[in-house]
C-alpha cells in the first residue's frame, strides 16, 4: 500500500474502520452466536490492528487481517472464560474449524452476513430510534460518540438503548437470518425506511450548526449499497440507493464557502458528482427494469429530472408534478403533499399553490413545522405580498432549528422587509 503522512494515514484508518467493521461483525456474529461477543471480538482485533498498522504499515485486505485476528482472540476470550481447554463441539461448526485452522485471508467473510446482522438490527418488535442507533453502531461502523453526536443525545442514551436492543434481541432469539420471501417483504419497507432516516438527518440536519452531516450520508450510502448489492432483484432496494446517491450528489453545491445553505436553484450544477448522478441513473434503470414500481423508485425519478435538467429553468416539472400525483397514490403523506405543492407553484403559478399549502399549516401535522412557513413565505414573495412573506420567513426561522436554516431564513426575512414599498421583489 503506498506511503501517506501522519494525518493521512489517520483518515485511513478511520475509513478502513468504518468500511471493515460491519462486515466483520457481521461474520463474527454468525460464528459465536452473540453480538457481543462479536463486538469484543472486532474491538480486540482493532486494538491490535492500531499498533501493527502503524509500526509496519496496512496490508493489502484489513479486512482480511481484521477477520482472522478478530477470530483468534475471539477464541482467546473462549479459553479464558472456560479456564479449562476449549470444547469445541459445543461451539457453532464454524469455530471448531476456527480454532483448528483460522483463516490466513479472509476469504469466508459471507456477504449475506451483513444482510442478517441488518434485517437483525430492524427487527420490527425493537422501536425506530433503536432500529437506527444499533444499525449505525453495528452495520454502519460508527461510535456511540458519533451517533449521540449526530441525533443530539447523550452517549449515555445511545449506549444503553444499544445494551437493550441486544438484550432483547438475544431473550426474544430474534432470528440471525435473512427472511423468507414473505417475511422479507413485511420486513424489507422497514429496513429501507432506517436507511432513508439516516440519510435525510445527514442530508438536512434536523438540529446543530452544520447543514449537513457528512458521517451520516456516508454511512447511508454504505448501507443502501450493500442492500443493493445482496438484494439485486429488490427494485425498492434499487430504488433506494438511487434516491441517495441523485440527493448526495447536489452536496458539494449546497452550501457556500462558510457553510451556509445554497438552493437548488442558485447552485453551480458543474460542482454536482456526476459520477454519483451517473450511479443513481444506473440503479434507477435497472429498477424500473424491474416493473415493479415503489415509493423510492418515484422518489428517485423526481431526482433524476433534477438531476438532468442543465439548468433550473430547464427542469421538467410537469414531469415532477406528474410523478408527485404517482408518488401520493402510493404512499401519501403530508410531506409528499408539501412537496407536490412547490411542484404545482412551478406548473400553475404561486397562486395555485398557496391554498394547498395553507390547508397543510392549518390541517396537517406539519404545521407547527418551519418548511411549511418557508414554503408558503416563499410562495408569498413571488406573489409580491412582500410584509406576508417576511412574517412567515421569521416565523420560519423562529421554528427551525438547524443554524444553518435558521441563517438562510432570517435574511429572507430580512430581504423582503426592506423590499417593502421598492418596485419587485427580492430574488
């Protein structure tokens, strides 16, 4: 592996953290039966990986050295507990053979493992903040710190719903497996749906200083790869990923150089990842092959006609609109309503689209939230009705939470105040 600094070497090894440990535990958690055993396991590993990496170097598979030392000490800790010599037919199959012959590369890391350990994380009886901090802790690779971080809690917090989850994960025996058809298809919307969770707390930060939280795209992007990847005749799962990858590649344009929120239709579009836009049409065309169509299909089609479009004025939005319509016969919601209204402001104008946006605020369990302020303040501006429009943009801002949103809000505000009784409206 060719040489890097100090500073670089750390990114590394945080990347190779992140990337090997799922996978890893996943492994482990097949062979010894017990999530923690396999998480002592990988930590043990990681210990001794962070002293022989940095005196000799990373080998070519740390995910490989990883995987067998993690099983040698994981027979190691075996051995001590029984103080007396291993039994090992009364070990899983796997680590008899383990413990005769540990693996020199790696190479029975099973793919399918990290597919059980997820459906395992989302088993339905455990509640949704659980389902998210123990797929993040497990699959994901991130620490308790990173998580509490994230969602604005305490590791205290964080680390005891982990405890619980796998406390009533191994009383209830919930199965380590992946479903059967008809399971996996009551299971599958729940899996996507913790997926998606993470990403658009990553993707818009409900709370904090920053827009974005980078930790968390990545480690949703990680995810729905992997669900793809196992899961290839799945178009939701396809599906999916697309939608994260169109989304996560409008992120280097999304903020300015002192982190403040740029929208959609001021971004630079030759800063978005063409290489991700290029990935998600992929995987949206192959879904859509398909003929199966969900939720994240749409959703990701609605991306796809952003993400093609050359310019703002160029998007398609009757397309969008049209695909809103689909999307709300499906899975409708206020969220999709609220969303399907800016689409209509495109189509027939401002002035259609504030009353289905002032039946939201006054109807809907959005209307104590700031986007449905933001959406109808924004409706009001372009419709000239600049002291309306500068109410609700500080109404807004007052009822956000996320520094940046709240920066972006107030100077709308702002801009509309001063624009009162000045010939056109502010940009």
């Amino acid at each position: 592996m060719d040489a890097v600094g100090p500073e670089g070497f750390e990114a590394l090894l945080e990347r190779v953290h992140r990337a090997e440990s799922g996978p890893v535990i996943a492994t482990l958690r097949r062979w010894l039966g017990d999530l923690d055993a396999a998480e002592e396991a990988m930590q043990d590993a990681w210990l001794a990986a962070l002293g022989a990496w940095r005196v000799g170097g990373m080998p070519e598979r740390p995910g490989a050295w990883l995987l067998t030392t993690a099983r040698r000490r994981a027979l190691d800790r075996l051995r001590e507990r029984a103080r007396a010599p291993l039994e090992l037919e009364s070990l899983p199959p796997e680590a008899s053979a383990a413990a005769e012959e540990p693996p020199s590369d790696g190479s029975d890391v099973v793919p399918d493992d990290q597919l059980r350990l997820l459906f395992t994380c989302c088993a339905p009886s455990l509640p949704r903040e659980v389902q998210v901090a123990l797929t993040l802790r497990l699959v994901a690779g991130l620490t308790v710190a990173e998580i509490a971080h994230a969602f604005l809690t305490s590791e205290a917090t964080v680390a005891q719903r982990i405890v619980r989850a796998k406390r009533h994960l191994r009383e209830t025996r919930v199965a380590y497996d992946v479903p059967g058809a008809e399971e996996l298809a009551r299971r599958l919307p729940s899996v996507l749906d913790v997926i998606s969770l993470v990403f658009n707390e990553g993707y818009v930060a409900s709370t904090g200083p920053d827009l974005l939280r980078h930790d968390l795209v990545d480690a949703a992007l990680r995810l729905g790869r992997t669900l793809a990847l196992l899961l290839p005749r799945e178009p939701e799962a396809l599906g999916l990923i697309a939608l994260l990858e169109l989304q996560a590649s409008r992120g280097p344009a999304r903020t300015d150089a002192e982190g403040n929120a740029v929208l959609m239709e001021d971004q630079d579009r030759s800063r978005w990842d063409r290489e991700l836009i290029d990935r998600g049409l992929g995987h949206l065309h192959r879904a859509l092959a398909l003929r199966a169509a969900g939720p994240f299909q749409v959703q990701a089609a609605i991306a796809a006609c952003h993400a093609e479009a050359p310019t703002w004025s160029a998007t398609d939005w009757r397309q969008i609109l049209a695909l809103y319509d689909t999307l709300r016969d499906m899975s409708a919601s206020p969220v999709v309503d609220l969303n399907r209204a800016v689409a209509v402001s495109m189509v027939d104008g401002p002035g259609a689209a504030l009353p289905l946006v002032e039946a939201l605020a006054e109807t809907s369990v959005l209307a104590d939230h700031h986007r449905v302020d933001a959406v109808r303040a924004d409706l009001l501006r372009r419709l000239g009705r600049l002291p309306e429009a500068a109410t609700c943009y500080a109404r807004a801002a007052v009822r956000a939470a996320n520094l940046r949103e709240r920066t972006y809000l107030e100077r709308r505000a702002a801009a509309c105040q001063a624009a009162v009784g000045t010939p056109g409206a502010p940009r």
